[in-house]
C-alpha cells in the first residue's frame, strides 16, 4: 500500500498538535527525529522503521529544494539499504504515515507541482491547560473504525468536493508574491481589437494609459495568456532576461490567482513565439 501524501496540522503554537496524535499512536510508536537533512541518505529511512506516525518539524522552513527531496522521499514505498554493521542490502517496505505542523504561518509551500502531497488540516483550537490524553478504549475503538472503513474499499486520495477543499487550502498557504495584484489588474484589462498586431512597447503604453480619456477603451475580454506575455507587459521586464526561475515563479504565482488555469497546449503568440498558455476559465 502507497501512501504519499502528508497531513499537515496547521494551528497555533502550543495547543497539542503533535501531542494529540503521539498520544493517540502512544509515544512508543511516534517520532518527531526525522530532518530534512536526513532524506540525503539512508538516515531518514532508517528513522521510520518501528513506527507508526512520524514528524516532519521543519516544514515551515522548506526551501524549494527541500521541497523536491520530500517529494523524492515521499514517493518511495519500499526503502532498500544496507543498514550499521549490515552486510547485504535490505528492503524495508513503509509502514507509516509522516505528518508535519506549521504554527499558522503562510508561504511555507513553494511548489506549484508537489503542493497535491500536503493535506491540511486547520486546526482552531486555543491554548488550554489541559493537554489532550485518549484512554486504551478510545484508542482501540479509533482503530477499529479506521481498520472497518479500509476494510470498505476506501479510498487514499482526495476526489470531489474534499479535493476542492483541499486545492483551496493549499492555494492558501502558498508562499505570498507581492506581485498578484499587479497580474490581476494586468488579465483584467480589456484589450482594444489591434492587440495581437501592437508590438511590447505598444501595449505598456496602452496598459499604463488606460484610463486616460486621449486612450481608446478595450472591448475584448482576454482569454489566454503566457509566462512571456506577463514579465514583458504586466512587469516591464525584457523578454531576453526572463530565467526558468521566473517562469517557475510566475507559474507559481498563477496558482494563487482564481479563474485561470495552465494548460499543457503550446501556441504561438506574436511577439513571443511558441509559449504554454494559461486560460480564462
């Protein structure tokens, strides 16, 4: 069984986050060890084996790079490694869950491609005194109802309306770019007729006088629109300069901004050439 996804319980700090589930799998059977830096080798999966839960404390921090070993991390179902004083390679199939908490904070997802592992799960608890503790009958009827709903047939992805939650969810905690207001104001422009024939400066010029009265009013309602078409017009950057660490970033922040979708078709713009589109949907 594959299970690549990653609860994350996002709440305040100090309300029981990670206490609440360690008391539910029992402190024998939940570690909070496992690093970032333990996914370069075969430290992190040596540090799974014997548990039923483990923690990733660093999510918060996760730099894109860091993003990528996870996803790396995450996708394996079978770890095969030589363990200390071992002298043949060992397989050592997964058998826990990894969970991470974040202190309410956003940004600290940064991947537009890997965001799908990270189920979150907002937590509205306030501080209290009291900590959180499960009796033996509590924690063996809990498992006795997830063992009766596996058994049921069901499903370890997201689909429908929890997909939806979920997709919202993640949109929210993606890393903020200052900039959205500005690609907002940029797809909401209505565009004169002779757009496709008007060559970069053209179109600045039409974008940054559209409300002087001297200016005709656009009527068309743009549909479509590319990573190229928004760092030359939107930002007034050269096209010469855009990197593919500003067209990650500009799809990035395309996530954040409703109503538009990227799409896998590739066209050619005048101007720009070749370029995959986004689309009004």
């Amino acid at each position: 069984m594959k299970f690549d996804c990653v609860p994350v319980l996002d709440g305040e700090q100090g309300i029981g986050k990670s206490s609440i589930v360690k008391d539910l799998v029992t402190p024998e059977y939940y570690s909070e060890s496992l690093s970032l830096t333990d996914m370069d080798d075969k430290s992190g999966a040596e540090k799974l084996q014997g548990f039923w839960v483990v923690e990733i404390g660093e999510l918060a921090g996760m730099k894109k790079a860091d993003i990528e070993k996870v996803k790396s991390f995450l996708s394996t179902s079978d770890d095969k490694y030589r363990p200390s004083y071992g002298r043949t390679v060992e397989s050592h199939p997964r058998q826990c869950v990894i969970i991470a908490t974040v202190n309410g904070e956003r940004g600290y997802l940064r991947d537009i491609t890997g965001n799908r592992r990270f189920w979150i799960i907002k937590l509205h608890q306030q501080k209290q005194k009291q900590k959180w503790r499960f009796d033996q009958l509590f924690r063996d009827q809990f498992w006795a109802e997830a063992k009766a709903i596996y058994d049921s047939g069901e499903t370890l992805y997201l689909e429908g309306d929890l997909l939806d939650a979920a997709e919202e969810a993640q949109r929210g905690a993606m890393e903020v770019d200052e900039r959205i207001g500005m690609v907002e104001e940029y797809l909401t422009a209505l565009l004169p007729e002779n757009w496709d024939r008007m060559d970069i400066y053209s179109r600045r010029e039409y974008l940054s006088d559209t409300n002087s009265p001297l200016v005709t009013k656009g009527t068309i309602k743009r549909s479509s629109v590319s990573n190229a078409e928004i760092w030359c017009e939107c930002f007034g950057r050269s096209l010469q300069d855009l990197k593919p660490t500003d067209s990650y970033a500009i799809a990035a922040l395309m996530t954040q901004v409703p109503g538009w979708e990227r799409t896998k078709t590739t066209l050619r713009q005048p101007i720009y050439g070749k370029q995959r589109l986004y689309t009004r949907i």
